[in-house]
C-alpha cells in the first residue's frame, strides 16, 4: 500500500506564474488535508477536504490559493501569481475516515518545496 | 481558535538519557493529541497519539502524558539514540479526523 504521494517534489516558479501541486492520498483515503511549513517553523493548516467537497478552508490565505479533490484523480494544491512570501514546503495528509474517531490517524506525504524567484 | 505551544524548541541530549518535550493548548474542546517526528526533508510521522479519556499511553521508548484540567501533555523518550535526532512536533484538534493543530516544533539532537 503506497504511502501519501506528492508531486512534484521541488517546484520552481518566478513570480507571478501559477504554482499546481498534486497529492494523492493513500489508497482508501477520503480526507486530504493541505499544510504549509516555513523554514524552521511548524505545520500550518490550510485546507481540509473530502471528495468533491471542501470541509474547512479556515486556513488559507483569502486571494490566489486554491484547493480541489475531485472524484476521480489527485487533490491539487494551486497558488496564482505566486509572490516570494509563497516559497515554502506544502504538505499533504490523508485520513481513511471510517466514521470511528478512535482509530482515525493523519499520514502525510514528503512535500513539495516550492521556490519563488 | 486552538493554539499549541511547545518547549523547549532544542533540546540536546547524550545517548542513553531521557528527553522530555512539553506542550500546552488553548481549547478545552480539543480531544486528540498526536506526536509527529520530522526528519530533514521527509514529511512528518505519527510516533504516537493520546485521547483525551486516557492519562498516559506508552509505546516501548516513548510516552505521552496528558493532563486536560491544565491543558498540558508531554513526550518522554527514554534510552534515547541517535536516529531519534529529528524535529519534534506536538499537535492538538477536537479530533482524529479534524483539522490538527500544531507546535512550534523541538529539534532534538542525540549526542553519541
């Protein structure tokens, strides 16, 4: 059984262009959730969703980022006109939710590093 | 919303003792406290994880303690090794399948 995959694993973007980050959660997984890490800093919530639906964007900045999960295919990550402040490894985690919140665990990927000229 | 802070953020040990790492949260709402280990350039792994409806759980080396009247709960590795040298991150959500919340992380180094 893969683990989380993400891909690709270092991006490079100048600004202003369009960053698309993909994740595919392991297999019988129907939660994704998308994380943002700077340097020397911790985990930072974005997004949580499920199949077709988006259950918590709490965490993701107002402009430019958007997240998707569609039926079929890899949940992406997609951040327009990326500015410098966007450089940062993006993190994706999956759950199986089986309606048991006892045995409900977060596996995450390895991350995109994402580098902004 | 939740905020978890962690102490101390290094934290250097010789090979063979204990590390402990400490964690507070903010809502009393939160229900589940998982523990991630991050080496370089990996994703971070689940090590453990405690509920709120157990004091302390115990994974050979590892161990966690929770003590939900104070908010608070600790990570305790014993005989530690060098391949435990990695960032530490503490976590809080209300549970299992929400949103986790997490620590500013510890980077521990095991000294051989």
């Amino acid at each position: 059984n893969a683990g989380v995959m993400q891909n690709p694993r270092h991006l490079v973007r100048r600004r202003g262009q369009e960053a698309r980050l993909r994740c595919s959660p392991m297999k019988g997984h129907s939660h994704v959730y998308w994380y943002r890490q700077l340097p020397e800093e911790g985990l930072k919530f974005m997004v949580y969703l499920q199949k077709e639906n988006i259950i918590d964007e709490s965490g993701m900045p107002k402009e430019r980022f958007s997240a998707e999960f569609p039926k079929e295919g890899p949940s992406i990550l997609r951040i327009q006109q990326v500015v410098r402040g966007d450089s940062a490894a993006y993190f994706c985690a999956s759950s199986p939710w089986q309606g048991d919140a006892t045995n409900e665990k977060l596996f995450f990927g390895s991350g995109t590093q994402l580098s902004v000229l | 919303g939740e905020n978890v802070e962690q102490h101390p953020s290094t934290l250097s040990v010789q090979e063979g003792d204990s590390a402990v790492i400490k964690c507070t949260y903010s809502d009393s709402a939160s229900n589940y406290f998982p523990w991630y280990k991050q080496e370089l350039g990996k994703g971070p792994q689940l090590i453990i994880d405690i509920r709120s409806n157990v004091g302390e759980k115990k994974d050979q080396r590892i161990a966690v303690t929770l003590n939900k009247t104070a908010k608070h709960f600790s990570l305790h590795i014993t005989e530690t090794q060098p391949e435990d040298s990695a960032v530490y991150f503490c976590a809080a959500a209300e549970t299992s399948y929400d949103k986790v919340i997490f620590g500013p992380g510890t980077s521990l180094s095991v000294i051989p």
